[in-house]
C-alpha cells in the first residue's frame, strides 16, 4: 500500500464529534469527466460560456420536476439536529460536509434566484449570486456526499442531502462540469452492458471457469447459465461480482443457492449489471434507460422472476424505482407495465432480493448447511445505507435488517452486531458510495469510514470478530481498499452469500 | 377612529391576507409539484393509515428530532407547544362567548408563554455556544428568534406586569372579524406586540416558517413505502415514456 499523502484518522472507541476545521477538505477535487463519455450522456464537457444562466435554468426545471428539492429548499430552519450525522464530517471535520451546510451550498443560490427575502435582502438570508466559487464548492463538496441518507433519518423534516446532491450533480452536468469516474460508468453501462465494461465473450469465459472451480472445489456440476431463454429467474447482479474479490464469493454462493433449490435460472448479457449510476447524478432518463436494460432482458429471456443480488444501490433503485422507471413490480394498468407484469410470476416479490430468496428457502427447509464450517469466522454485519433507509425486504417494515442478519445466522454460529447506533437506520455509510468509489477520492473514502472503522474495532477488541459480512458491491470494493488503512486485513471483508456458500450442503 | 386604530386595523388585514393567500399559494406550489420517485426514509410504513400515524408523531412528538439531538428537541419542543397553548388561549380574543375548551386552556396558555420563552433562549444559545450551528446560522435565523422572543415578552409583560384595557382590546379584535370596527387601547406594550406579530404574520409566507407547511409535504415523510405493489410516476415522466 503506498503511503497516504494524508494523515489516517486515529480509531477511537466512541465517534466524537469534532470541532469544525473551515475548508480542511476544499483541496479535494474529483477527476472531471472528458469530452467522450460527456458527449454521449449528452452533457457538454467543458464549462459552457452561458454557466450562469444555463444553471439556474436547470436549477428551476429541477424544482418543478421534485417536490423533494422544492420543499427541501424552503423547509430548513437550521436547528442543527443533522450537523454531526454525515460520517464525512465525522471523519473531516470540514464544516461544508455538514448535511446542512452542504444542502445550503444550493440553498444559498436557490434563495437569491427563487426568493422574495434573497432578491431583496441578500445578506439577511445568507443569499448569494451563483459564482465560480460557488460552483467550485459545489464541485467539491457535492462529490464528498455519498447520498447515504443518513441525515434524513434525524431531520425533523425529512430533509434528505442525496437530493440536493443529485440535483447539484445534474447542474454541474449541464454546464459542463461532470465528474469521470460516474461519467464513464454511466457509459460504459449503456455501450457494454455493465458498469465494468465486460463484454459478453470475457462474461462467458469467466463464467466457465467459476464453473470449473465450482466443481473442482465442491464435486458438484453447479451451473453459471447465461442468457438461457425460458428460465424461469433471471438474476441481475453488479458486474463485480463477476470478478472481483471477494465479490466472486458472493456469486458462487448464488450459484449454490439455486442449484440447491432446482431453479432454473439465468443471467443476462444485456442486463449483465444490476448498479445503476444514474441514480447517483439526478438524472431521470438516465437512470430510466439503463434500468430498462433489465426490462429488455426479462422480456427478450420471457422470465417469470426477477431477482437482484448483493448491491446496495442496485436494490434501491430496484426496490424503490424499477416499478416506477420499467414496470418491473405489480400495479401498473398502463400497457407499458402490463406488458412485463402479466408475464411476470404474480406468487413472488418482483423484483426479490437475493437474500430474501435464500431466506425464503431456508424457512421453507429446502436448503442444508453445515454450520461449523463458517466456524472459524466471527461475523458482524454492516447494513448498507441504500439497503437500510431507500429500500426495504420481505413485509414489514425493517425486514431489510432481519433478513440478512437471518441468513447469516442460519449459516454460521459466531455473530456479534456493531453499537445499535451505528447499524439499521443509523448505519454508517462504507463512505465510498454514491459515485465517490475511486481513487481520486481515496482521502475522503478513507476519512468517511471512520464511524464505521470505530463500531468495527470495537466487536474485533471485544467478541474477537474478525469477519465484516457486507450485501453491496461498492461496500465490498470500499472497505477492501480501506479497511487496510486501519490496520485491518483485507480478507476480512466478505458478503453474505459467502458465508452461505461455505456452510450449504450439495448434493 | 384614531388615526392608530385605522393603522394596526389595515396592517390586520393586510397581514392576515398575506398569511392566508402566502401559506394557500406555497401549499398549492407543493402539491402541484410532483414526486416522481418514491423516496420514504425507511423504515417506513406500509399503509396510508401508517403514514399519518408517522406524520402525527413528526408534528406533535418531533420524533426524528428526538433521535437526533436531545437538547434541540427540548428548547424546540418547549417552545411549540408553549406556543401552541398561547395561540389556543388567544383564541378568546375572536370569540364571544368562548369554547369551553379555550376557557380551559386559559390558565395554561399564561404560564405556556414562560415555557415558550425559554425554549427559544435555549435554541438562541446554541446558536453562539455550538461551534456548529453558530456556522450555519444567518442573521436572519438571529432576527426569526429575536423577533419571537420579542413577541412573547411583550405579551408576557401585559399578563404579568402592566395590564393593557383587555375589554377594550376584545372589542377591537372582535371588531376586525365582524367589521364593525373599534378603538385599539394605545399602551405601549400591546403596539409592539400587535406591530411584532403582524410582521411576523406577513414573513411566514417567505422564510423558514415555511417548515409548518413543508413537514406534510417531504417525500421522504409523507410517501408509502409500497413499491412493488404499486406503480406510481409522475405526469412528466409518464408524457417522456409515451414517446
């Protein structure tokens, strides 16, 4: 690991609140998107020479279009109440990553463009004209936010910072100031078919030999079907599941799953990624065309279910949206959604979680596990921010907590939670989601995970825990590159799946 | 009639018309302005029944207020429902005779104001003592608490220390709801209060006191967590998908 050009936070037993540090994080700027992958989302690339005009434009388009940001904009009354519950200013301690602070890098523009008291009295409300430097703030800081909704659990109103993030991300877009890591992403999705740029040959050969391996490890011919028309579920996963560790570990635990339950199942090339970066950016059509590259599958494939695996982000756009953006759900009397949900199994969920799948089964006693076989893990488990506050699982509310914890306690003996503070609902964020997973970013990736470092240090010192059991691609991508920096080791850091592929009995 | 009583009656109506038509047109704004995801912070409920129970312990208890910071919700609590009693207790001035209920609160309405007062010394401290919220406040988040506490002391002075012509006062008031104007009693103490909350009347409608209204409008409150079941989208979005 080479050595970080910034100082590591010290681990301490309980997250204390700093005093604040004024412009501590404003060095840090996100690689800006280029002119290829801009061109085709259809953003200009550089700063457009109408910036000023073109953002409020877009700014106001934006508050006709969202009640949240409407209503966000007008509600605050600066209490305080969300000031020290982002884990980015915890981990900075720079005032602007305050949730607050943050929403009134926006709400400072809002009011002087879109107020009465901000057109007349600009210094009264803390109003200002939208400037270069302003749009550097929003640059900054609107790239160190991980839209984890943390601070809309705590705020009296509701106010959620991940919209005004992505409202401030579409702005940027627009006149020209788009960020490349999420850019290229958002491309590479809609070119290849996911987030990785796999493309269906390499998809297939890697398939194969995790086939192979499968077999050699287990003796048992467990498939890895791709783009098999009638089956009966199609699975859609983040694509780094297809090759990344430990995510790999993740997607043979599927494979066992279904094997063991007799499904017939398969993946698509198409849909071959269930993360949907248009989320992270504000941009409706975006996010709408490439989760109809699911729809498209299911169609083409005439599958009966739809099931999504472990990613946060994938799940929140696929529990909360989907039915919304593609039809995928129940509900719909518009021929667009009739369409898909006639041909769609009506018994089941749609879409399901891979972990409600799985857990599903276990009730039902369809599958077998040898326990002791995960014996030498002691597991805690960190609940995903999209997973805890944007979705949920199974029927009642806070399923979307039981459920994994279920799974895991169904295949392993050893399990200890973090501090109830810092799990469920107030879970802290791995601190790399929301389009801030890269390298360029890797000061805030590492500083945003100090809450969660702390709750996690505290079950390895006291019940010996020495497994962090995730269900997000971007969580297992995050703490494997972060987790080192606390002195962790990385092979700590697994899903959930993997521990059922451990313990689950073949036959 | 004086020329005072013909100002503090137009400044009246023209900060109750402010107020009505203000409040009337931010909720029409909110409720045209579609939601075109579903975005409830979740945990959340999964009936419409359940959500007014959530929205009802938002209003009354500040629950996620109460999960956040145990000080804010204190002053913040203390200082609305001790304004709440004070506004129901005031009640009385537009009614003859009075509800039972406002004839009930009366005695609690007086000392509800003390409990107001120190809530808001409580939020006004934190705004100098909090390294935090000292940053994010505005001299416009100083004046909304100034002006409030202002309001509350001037009428706490008339209750406690020198009473204005009550009698006389009702008449006025009951005058500005039936139009047949009369005299306003001119103590110093009632003219600033009166002057103080009529101006805080006529802001309500363009600054944070829109947080009343907002609270029923936020998404991530006031939206049920059904999905799957059922497929929302909004006007904009369902005119993109017929292209």
């Amino acid at each position: 690991m080479a050595v970080p050009e910034f100082e590591v936070p010290k681990l301490t037993e309980y997250t204390e609140v700093p005093k604040i540090n004024p412009g501590v994080m404003a060095h840090v700027k996100t690689f800006p998107a280029a002119e290829a992958s801009q061109t085709f989302l259809g953003y200009p690339w550089a700063l457009t020479d109408d910036w000023q005009e073109r953002a409020i434009d877009k700014m106001g388009d934006l508050l006709g279009k969202y009640r949240s940001l409407r209503v966000f904009m007008d509600a605050c009354v600066h209490c305080g109440a969300c000031t020290d519950k982002c884990h980015y200013f915890l981990g900075t301690a720079d005032p602007k990553n305050m949730p607050v602070a943050r929403q009134d890098l926006m709400r400072q523009v809002y009011r002087r463009y879109f107020t009465i008291p901000g057109k007349i009295a600009p210094w009264l409300v803390g109003a200002k004209d939208l400037s270069k430097e302003i749009l550097d703030d929003w640059y900054n800081y609107y790239h160190q936010c991980s839209e984890c909704r943390r601070c809309s659990v705590y705020c009296p109103y509701g106010i959620d910072t991940a919209e005004v993030t992505m409202a401030g991300r579409e702005i940027l877009n627009t006149i020209g100031m788009g960020q490349k890591y999420s850019s290229e992403i958002l491309t590479k999705v809609q070119k290849i078919g996911n987030n990785l740029g796999l493309p269906g040959p390499a998809l297939e050969d890697t398939l194969l030999g995790l086939e192979e391996d499968i077999e050699l490890d287990t003796g048992v011919p467990v498939k890895i079907p791709l783009d098999v028309k009638g089956s009966e579920i199609l699975l859609v996963t983040p694509s780094a599941d297809f090759f990344s560790e430990p995510h790999v570990e993740s997607l043979i635990g599927y494979a066992k799953v279904f094997h063991a339950a007799g499904a017939s199942w398969t993946l698509s090339t198409h849909a071959s990624e269930a993360g949907n970066f248009g989320l992270f950016n504000g941009n409706y059509e975006t996010m709408r065309k490439v989760a109809m590259r699911i729809r498209d599958a299911a169609l083409e494939l005439g599958v009966k279910r739809i099931i999504v695996g472990e990613c946060g982000h994938a799940w929140r756009v696929a529990y909360s949206f989907w039915n919304t953006l593609t039809g995928i759900g129940f509900g719909g009397n518009d021929p667009f959604s009739i369409e898909l949900q006639q041909q769609l199994d009506h018994r089941y969920k749609q879409p399901m979680h891979i972990c409600e799948y799985t857990w599903d089964l276990i009730q039902k006693g369809t599958l077998k596990f040898d326990k002791s076989l995960n014996d030498d893990r002691v597991i805690t488990f960190h609940d995903s921010c999209n997973v805890a506050r944007g979705s949920r699982m199974g029927e009642e509310p806070g399923d979307q907590f039981t459920i994994p914890r279920n799974v895991i306690m169904a295949v392993a003996n050893n399990f200890h939670d973090m501090a109830p503070e810092t799990i469920g609902e107030g879970t802290f964020c791995c601190g790399g989601g929301g389009g801030v997973l890269t390298d360029d970013l890797i000061e805030v990736r590492v500083k945003g995970a100090l809450p969660r470092m702390n709750a996690f240090n505290n079950v390895v010192q006291a019940d010996g825990v020495n497994f962090l059991a995730l269900i997000c691609a971007i969580c297992k991508a995050q703490f494997t590159k972060v987790i080192p920096y606390y002195g962790f080791d990385r092979s700590m850091v697994g899903g959930v799946h993997q521990l059922v592929s451990t313990a689950i009995k073949l036959d | 009639m004086t020329s005072l009583t013909l100002i503090y009656t137009g400044l009246y109506y023209f900060a109750a018309i402010v107020l009505i038509a203000g409040v009337a047109y931010r909720i029409v704004e909110y409720s045209r302005t579609p939601a075109p995801l579903k975005i409830p912070t979740t945990p959340a409920p999964t009936t419409g029944a359940g959500v007014a129970m959530r929205m009802a312990r938002e209003v009354v208890l500040f629950e996620s207020l109460f999960k956040s910071n145990k000080w804010i919700w204190v002053f913040g609590w203390m200082f609305h429902v001790g304004l709440a009693l004070v506004l129901l207790r005031h009640v009385r001035y537009f009614q003859e005779p009075m509800w039972f209920v406002i004839e009930f609160v009366q005695p609690y309405g007086t000392y509800a104001s003390f409990m107001m007062v120190a809530g808001l010394l409580g939020l006004w401290a934190r705004r100098f003592l909090v390294d935090r919220v000292r940053y994010i406040s505005t001299p416009s988040d100083h004046l909304m608490l100034a002006l409030l506490v202002a309001i509350g002391v001037s009428g706490m002075m008339m209750t406690f220390v020198s009473h204005t012509d009550i009698v006389a006062l009702k008449a006025f008031t009951l005058g500005l709801v039936t139009f047949d104007w009369q005299p306003l009693p001119s103590d110093g103490p009632l003219l600033v209060h009166l002057a103080l909350v009529a101006l805080l009347m006529i802001i309500f409608p363009i600054s944070k006191l829109l947080h009343a209204p907002g609270i029923f409008f936020s998404p991530t409150r006031n939206q049920v967590d059904n999905p799957r079941e059922t497929r929302s989208i909004a006007p904009w979005a369902a005119a993109a998908e017929r292209k």
